[in-house]
C-alpha cells in the first residue's frame, strides 16, 4: 500500500503524520479544495509525512459502506500519503466486514461518529468494536466534533462525544485498542485524562488542533501535565485552516519548547506502532 | 503620547517583560493587534498577572508591535463581563489607561463601555480620551442598532476614535450572557453615523461568518478584525472576496495561536504584498487617530493617504 502518483512529492520517512484530515464535502458548508490531490500537496508544503483520511460526507451517512468504497477509490492514486480511515458502525449488521476491509486495505485506524448514530456512552456494540480493532492493531479514530458549538447549523444536532463515552472506548477493550480523539479542548482532554489508570492512559492520544495556546496557554499545561508523546499533529483538512499545530507549536513557551526536545509529540506513526506492539499483548490496566 | 494628569491607580503588574524578543519574530512585517484583552487584579482568576505576561511575550515571538487593548469590567468577579457595572467599567478602563501608560507604545488602550448607562458612557470617552484611550470598546450590553448607542457614536466622531464592536456572526437566537449583535444590526448604526469608523469584531469568534461580509459590504465606514478562535478553511477568502484587504485588520482577541494561523494562512489565499501589508498594519494606522503607532512603526512607510 505504498504506491503513489507520479505528480505526488516523495514523503519524508521522518515528518510527523497527520492523524486528523479527511477528504469529500461538508454537508453544512463550502470547503474549499476538499479532493486528494490538493491535501497532498498541502501536506508537503506544511513539512507532514501523510495523512490519516477518512471520509466526510460519510460521517454523516447512515451506512457507511459506500463512503468507504468511495475512500479506498479517492486515495489509492496517493497511497504514499494518504493513509484511508475508513467508517465502522459496530451497531451495523456485519460491521466485522468493514473492519476486516479496512485492514486489508492497510487502514492504520477505523473512525466512529457515535453522536451521528445515536449511540450512547454505554452501548454493547462500543465495546465489541473496541475489542476487535484491539485483536486487529487497529486505532479508533473518534473525532469529538466538526465545527464550533456556536456557529452550527440546525439540522447539526448530534452534539460533541461526551468525555464518559471516551473513557469507556478507552477502558474496553482488553487494554488493546489505541484510541485517538479528535477536537478536543483542555478540559475535554483533561476529563478523560484523569478518568484514566495510568495504564488505560498509554492508549489513548489526543490531536491538539482544538486547544488554545497563549495567553490561556491550554497547550503548554497540556504538554507538561499529559506529556507531549500523548498528544498527536493533525491537520484538519479541509475544515480548518493547516497551520494551527505548527502554531501551537512555535507559540509554546521556552520550558514547554524544552520539554518537546526531549519528548516529541505523537503522530500518526508513532501511534501506530504503539498499537501494532500492544496486539495480542493483555492489559495490565 | 503626551504626559497625562495622574489619576486614582489599580497597582500594576510587577513583572516587567523585556521590549523586544531575543529571537527574530515569527512574522517578517509588524503587526497590530486591534482586538486585545488584559485581565486585572479584579477579575475573577488568580493567574491575571501570568495571562497578561503570556499574552506579550507570544506577541514578542509573533511580531506584534502595539497591542490595542481593553477590559471588560472586572471580568464577570462582581458584575457580568457583557453587562458591566459602571463602577466595575471604571475601575477596568483606569487600570487599561494606566497599563498603557507603563508599557508606552507597545500596549494602547481602547475606553469600554456600557451603553445602558450614556451618561457614565459619554463621561468615560471624555476622560479616557484625556488620559490616552484610541478607541471606544463596546461589548454586548446593547443592540448596536439600538438608539442607545447613537450618542457614544456620535461622541466617537467627534474624538476621531473607531469603536470596537462585539458582534456575533449571524446571530440567529439570543445566546446566554449577552446582549449580542451581528454585522445587520451594526450595519444599522454604520448607517446613521457615516462619519464613525466601525470595527466588526472577530469574525472568527462564533457564529456564521459567511453572513457577514454581504452585510458590511455597502457600508464604507465599517471594516472587521480577523480575530477569534475559529480558523475554518473558506473564511479568509470569503473576508477577502466579501470585502477586500482594505477592509481586513489583523487580531487575535483571547487566541494569538489562531491569530498567527490565519496569518500564515493568508498568504496562500493569493493576496499580494500590498493586501497583507494592508491587513498586518496599514489598515490600522487609517483606522486609529493620527500617531496612534508611529512610535512603533518607525521603521516602516506610512500607507498612502488615499486610504
């Protein structure tokens, strides 16, 4: 799964990999330049080694699965940095299929909307997904929300994931499943940090895109208190604007910069492989 | 800026930041920022000091030259921070001026008010104009097409100050903890009062802000900031396209992160050296009263007085 188009850049083997961007329009809005090809060309200006990618328009889709046909087709001329992050709806009939597609299609993680699809913090199918993408190595790639509270459309009514069903994806699993959320805030992050065994917490990470830096500073207290190895660059295409994390970055103050010396910040690579090791391997949470 | 005549201070902060960074700043041409707040010894966190602290040094690392700053009452401690206490507004626009005052050029000082209280308004223009103020900061106590608000216009006209207004991008319903306007009600007061600057406030701050470059267009007198924590792709071309450059104000208002993302941003949108010079500082300089940053851009030409 690593071929690409002659047009595409080379990736750097060493630049971090986005863990948050997707591909396709946005029901609410216009999105400017939402195909394949221009996140490519984003990425490699922006200094990222690829992308996770999943699908947008099927975040809003009541069966997925035509959504991640669609995917696997847009992003196979670029597999060299667009890594598919398919749909799996666990309370869907036969949703072992999609999950067993994704990973012979080399998804490095599989995506759950459970707002969109109405199920609560306590839902049986959570905990059987949880459980098989730990027996697969696969992450759960869960983004909280699409666009701020404040400026959303009507028929937008699902709300943001709640830190209780985080906490849950979490904990289930049999210790295996690395989760990744997605949009987070401070105190969002901070609700499911410290819900967490100190075991329960080296599965989880968190894309930073969402939270603040100076003067509230969220990010620097993150990056001292969670540590920057939990949490992951992301780049929100095509959402948001791509500039944010290398802004987070750059604005962090003198000790925090220190401290990311020492510690680098996740992304998607180093994620994967935390996953891939923890396969198999039972939970001591 | 002139000495001024002493007033009754808040104690200021004891830590000094040094003027300058010791690393070149982030951004290559100097930026004002036109949407900034400091917190005070009154407001409802023990960190105020710390906040301000972090609010100049990442201007340091930006490059931001003049922050142009104002507080809200004592920041929801004794009255809230939309509906602000005229003694609360006091004692918040003192301890801005006299901020202000210590940090020289690089901090200037909007006067805020509550138009609920014309009376206390008018009086809070006159004396902060004295002791410095650039601008008048009206939050969301009021519709700003309210007629409440027409003699704090008129009084900006008449002192050449902009007024700073708190909008909320296409405000559908009324929202918690304010009285909130958007671009069609502040159009309204653009309207009545040719003669007054206007600056929309963030149009990253919440809400739709795809509604608001259509309603500001007709009204020459009314330009908008850039600031606010949204950063959706789409929003810096359709401020462009809505509106044009000269119309756009560089910010940050509670976020310099997304202030120096729409920044970088800016550049792939296809606006030229002329646009981003406009936006960064030029704009400003022909929005505020003559002088407001000529001690901080010295080293950069005037725009053209065609403005």
């Amino acid at each position: 799964m690593t071929s690409g188009t002659p047009g595409d850049p080379k990736p750097s083997p060493t630049a971090p990999i986005d863990v948050t961007a997707w591909v396709g329009s946005y029901p609410f809005r216009e999105v400017p330049h939402p195909e394949p090809a221009t996140l490519v060309q984003v990425l490699a200006r922006e200094g990222l080694g690829g992308a996770w990618v999943g699908s947008l328009p099927g975040a809003f889709h009541r069966d997925p699965l035509p959504a991640n046909r669609t995917l696997y087709q847009a992003l196979a001329p670029h597999r060299a940095w667009l890594h598919p992050v398919p749909i799996v709806r666990p309370d869907w009939p036969h949703w072992e299929r999609q999950l067993a597609e994704a990973v012979t299609e080399g998804a490095p993680a599989v995506s759950v909307h459970p707002t969109r699809w109405g199920l609560g913090d306590g839902h049986a199918a959570v905990d059987d997904l949880a459980h098989a993408c730990g027996e697969a190595g696969v992450v759960i790639h869960c983004p909280v929300r699409f666009e701020d509270l404040r400026q959303r459309h009507r028929l937008d009514s699902a709300g943001d994931v709640s830190a209780a069903f985080l906490r849950r994806l979490v904990r289930g699993a049999e210790g295996r499943a690395g989760v990744v959320v997605a949009g987070a805030g401070r105190e969002l992050i901070e609700e499911v940090w410290w819900g967490l065994t100190l075991a329960e917490q080296q599965r989880v990470w968190f894309d930073f895109h969402w939270v603040w830096g100076p003067p509230e500073d969220h990010f620097a207290h993150l990056v001292e208190t969670v540590g920057p190895g939990r949490l992951a660059w992301s780049s929100w295409w095509p959402l948001r604007l791509v500039q944010q994390a290398g802004a987070l970055v750059d604005l962090l103050p003198v000790a925090a910069r220190r401290r990311l010396a020492a510690e680098p910040l996740a992304d998607g690579r180093s994620i994967q492989a935390a996953t891939q090791a923890r396969r198999g391997v039972p939970s001591a949470g | 800026m002139a000495p001024r005549g002493r007033r009754t201070l808040t104690p200021a902060p004891t830590r000094m930041l040094p003027p300058s960074p010791a690393s070149p700043p982030l951004v290559d041409l100097p930026l004002l920022d036109v949407h900034a707040h400091f917190h005070t010894p009154a407001s409802n966190r023990s960190d105020w000091q710390r906040y301000n602290d972090a609010r100049l040094e990442a201007g340091d690392r930006i490059g931001v030259r003049c922050h142009v700053a104002s507080v809200l009452g004592s920041w929801g401690a004794t009255s809230p921070t939309y509906f602000t206490s005229p003694r609360d507004q006091s004692a918040a626009n003192r301890w801005m001026l006299d901020f202000a005052d210590q940090h020289g050029p690089r901090v200037r000082a909007y006067v805020a008010v509550n138009p609920n209280f014309t009376a206390h308004a008018l009086a809070e223009i006159t004396r902060g104009v004295a002791d410095g103020a650039v601008g008048i900061k009206l939050a969301a106590g009021r519709k700003a097409d309210d007629a409440l608000l027409d003699d704090i216009a008129a009084a900006a006209a008449e002192h050449d100050l902009p007024v700073l207004q708190h909008v909320w991008q296409h405000r559908q319903r009324e929202w918690p903890g304010q009285d909130a306007s958007d671009a069609v009600e502040l159009a309204r007061l653009a309207a009545r009062h040719p003669r007054t600057r206007f600056l929309l406030a963030h149009i990253g701050g919440g809400g739709d802000y795809a509604h608001t470059f259509p309603a500001m267009q007709p009204f020459p007198n009314l330009v908008c900031d850039l600031s606010g924590s949204g950063i959706d792709r789409g929003m810096l071309d359709a401020a462009l396209g809505g509106v044009g450059a000269r119309r756009l104000l560089w910010a940050a208002d509670l976020t310099l992160c997304t202030a120096l993302t729409k920044w970088r941003a800016l550049a792939h949108t296809g606006a030229d050296a002329e646009a981003l010079a406009d936006i960064a500082w030029r704009n400003a300089v022909r929005l505020f009263p003559a002088g407001t940053f000529d001690a901080v851009l010295g080293d950069v030409r005037p725009p053209r007085e065609d403005a």
